[in-house]
C-alpha cells in the first residue's frame, strides 16, 4: 500500500493518508487523545446555559 496517495497496483488512486497515521503507535495514541479531550471540553461548554448580559 502507498502512504502517499500514489497509483495503486491495479491504477487506482489511494487517498492521501492522514498525518497522525505515519507517527508511531505511542505518539499516535496521544495525538488522538489531545483531539479528543479537546472535544470533549468543547460540547461541555456548548451544553452550558448562556450567561445572562450584564446590564
């Protein structure tokens, strides 16, 4: 299989692969962890009520 998106054996095009997936499987397992508890913070503050505008 190519890492690049090259031609494949039978001429078909693979897609260009993801950076993380070059890393090795350590520094792979934390790069997605990072995405993920940056999601994780991002929908807590979206479920929070919004704050009321000072008047």
């Amino acid at each position: 299989m190519s890492e690049h998106g090259e031609a494949a054996a039978d001429g078909r095009a693979e897609p260009p692969r993801h950076e993380a997936e070059s890393l090795p499987l350590a520094e792979r397992a934390e790069a997605y962890e990072g995405a993920l508890e940056a999601l994780r913070a991002a929908l807590e503050g979206a479920d929070a009520p919004p704050e009321a505008p000072e008047a």
